[in-house]
C-alpha cells in the first residue's frame, strides 16, 4: 500500500498546492498502517454530514447491503456495501462523490452538492465511533450500532491559514418526553485530536420553541410547552453541531407510543359522546402528523426530503403504519416498491401498501433523492379498537411535486 501511495505522489504533487500534499501524505500513510478489513455482514448504523453551516444528512440510521459500491463506473473500483462507503452510498442516496486511489479506495470530495476536493485547505473529515477514523471510507467495515459523522476540516501548514480543529459533539436525551415535563439534555464534546470525550460547556440547546445552554456538567433542561416531534440542535463556536429527534405527548394521548385513555384530553376531544372505557372509533381515530414533508410543495430535483417521518395521534395503541408512494411523470405512473426499495411501473392510481412501523412512530429513508414528477404519499394506520385512516387531503394524503 505504501508504494502505491508513492507511484501516486507526483500526479498528486501537480494538481494539489504542497500543504495539500502533506495532507494527503499523513492521511494516506495512517490508511497504510491500518490492516486491511474482513469484510462484515449487514448492519443497521447512524449516518450524519454536517456542512459548514448547515446539517446535510441529518442523522440517519441504515442497514447496509452485501451490494457493491462503484463510484465512477469503474467495476474494478468497488468498496464492499458493509463498509462506511456502502453506508454513505445508502444515507445520501448515492449522492457523494470521490477519487479512487489505488489500493486505498475512494476519497470523499463532495457530499450531498458540497464540495471539498484536496485542491483546498479544507476536505472532509471522516470519524468512527466518535473519534477520527484511521481508515478510509472503504477498508472501514461496520458493526451494528456504529456511527460515522463527515464534516470540513482545515489543515494547511502556513500558520493562520486555518482556524483551530473543531471538536465534534454529541447529544443524549429521552426519545419520549411529556408536555411540561422538565427534559435532561446531555451534550458531549470529543477532542479533535483524540476523540476523548468532555461535557461540553456553554453549548446552545435549541428547537420546538426550547432554548438553553449546558452548565459546567455539559447538562441542560428544557421544557416543552406543546406536543408534537421536534429536533433540538446543538451548537457552539469551534464546535461541530449535531442534533437528536424527541416525541412530546400530552399525557396519555395515545402519540409518542403512549395508549390513550378515556379520560384523556385527546379522547375527550375528539370522542365526546363516548362511554367511558368504550374504545373510540369514527374517522378521527387515527390522524397522521407528517413532519418534513410539505402539502402542495414543489421542491427543487434533490431538494424533496427523503425521510418519511411522523407519528399517529390515536385513541388507543397503534398497531400498524403503512405508506404507500406513488409517482406520475410524463404520462407514466409508477408506485414505489418497498421489497426492491424502487419504483415500478404500476396502473395509474393504485399502488402496494409497505410497513413501516407497529407503534404510533414511524420513519422511512428512501434509498434515493426523487425524481421529477407529481408523487403522491398515502399513510395508513391502524390501532388496536380495529380504526382504519381515512384518507383526507392534508393530512393521510400528501400531494408534492418535484421538478
């Protein structure tokens, strides 16, 4: 591997400035100390690119394939699907670029439409399990429960050229919460240098209409004022943000995986008329709330979220949610298949129903940015009194477009 890079080192020498070079040397030298990987077997893993200023691929959890990853068509330049390169090909819909180097794999220069190629003092940092990883994006194999975060970092070995390294953080907090309910946020910093974790001090906790900052211990509370799914973002100067996703109920309002009771508000609301401990039924039994996803919005090619997420405001426990994406363009219809995660040309108007959860959550990344068209997103539930969704407009029924 080391006289590779070195057969490497004058094509590299003309297209990069020499700081760039020196970069390139210590990362490629660390790959080159590391034994080469055994190729692992599927796992379900968290994904997450965080951009100069903006989150790209909020985190993600995907299971990876055994299929190959080939980047630039190249059959012989192909990285196992197990690895971090299959789990990024996965959480961004193949929508990341890079170089391939002989006998090192692929590099990564632009993720998501951001671009750091070696020809600039910035490129894409790559950990693993909370500390910089010591081997490229394709000799690293996943295990179940890993984690890997992509973020710009700046090396140059002219003084003042970069900022200092930033330290990325991390975020523990309840999935579950309850309205009024003070929460426990813990914020973690790990060292840039060596990955070791400390409270994170002075940190800005913000979303849902919550705002605080960590004390001394890296601990901050928040309280939430109303129910819903919201994402509270972690932040400060030198710092690389990150983020966590909670479910506020309202006492026992059958959301959140919490089972409604007769006498809460949710069933006083909207089953008024109804003997107590009679299970609700009627057409407002089951309500989707879709975050993320916009009634009536056209969205740019590559600007449509790609996560299908929401909870279910129920009566009773829910016991199944099902969606159904349908996709007309050009006079053509198609239905997504949740089986072989792509569409299928399918009669217009119908298409198959594909689970997606068996509680009042549910969340599906799909495998791919959408194309263009006029897609049409039905989300089907059903809870344990025996209530189906009704299909309504804005609600189980979501109209987009992407052009």
């Amino acid at each position: 591997m080391i006289s590779s890079f070195h057969r490497m080192r004058p094509a590299l020498a003309a297209r990069m400035p020499a700081a760039c070079v020196s970069l390139v040397l210590a990362l490629f030298v660390s790959l080159s100390l590391a034994a080469s990987a055994v190729a692992a077997g599927p796992a379900t893993v968290t994904v997450r690119v965080e951009g100069p200023t903006q989150t790209l691929v909020a985190p993600t959890q995907v299971t990876t394939t055994t299929a190959s990853v080939v980047k630039d068509g190249n059959p012989a330049h192909s990285c196992t699907g197990t690895s971090a390169a299959g789990a990024l090909q996965l959480a961004t819909g193949g929508n990341w670029s890079g170089e391939w180097f002989s006998g090192l794999g692929y590099s990564v220069e632009t993720v998501e439409g951001q671009s750091f190629p070696f020809t600039q003092p910035y490129y894409w940092s790559f950990w693993l399990d909370s500390k910089s990883a010591t081997t490229g994006i394709c000799e690293a194999e996943l295990n179940a429960g890993d984690s890997i975060l992509f973020f710009p970092e700046c090396f140059s070995e002219t003084s003042g050229v970069c900022p200092p390294a930033p330290n990325p953080l991390g975020i523990q907090a309840p999935a579950v919460a309850e309205v009024g309910s003070p929460v426990t946020v813990t914020v973690t910093s790990y060292a840039n240098a060596t990955g070791a974790p400390s409270p994170a001090v002075g940190v800005a906790v913000a979303g849902g209409g919550v705002n605080a900052t960590t004390n001394s211990s890296g601990h901050a509370t928040v309280i939430f004022s109303g129910p819903g799914t919201f994402t509270l973002q972690a932040s400060a100067t030198g710092s690389v943000r990150t983020e966590t996703t909670l479910c506020v109920h309202s006492g026992n309002d059958g959301t959140c995986g919490t089972q409604a009771t007769p006498g809460s508000a949710g069933s006083q609301a909207s089953a008024a008329g109804t003997p107590a401990g009679v299970p609700y039924k009627g057409p407002y039994a089951l309500v989707p709330h879709l975050t993320g996803l916009i009634e009536g919005h056209v969205y740019k090619h590559g600007h449509a979220p790609r996560v299908l997420a929401g909870s279910m405001l129920a009566h009773t426990s829910v016991s199944s949610v099902e969606l159904t994406l349908r996709r007309s363009y050009r006079h053509h219809c198609y239905a997504f298949d949740g089986v072989s995660t792509r569409f299928v040309r399918a009669r217009c108007g119908t298409g198959k129903p594909f689970k997606v959860s068996d509680n009042g959550l549910f969340s599906y990344l799909l495998p791919f940015a959408l194309p263009p068209g006029r897609y049409v997103l039905d989300i089907q539930a059903s809870d344990a009194a025996g209530n189906h969704t009704a299909l309504a407009r804005g609600t189980s029924r979501i109209v987009f477009y992407v052009r």
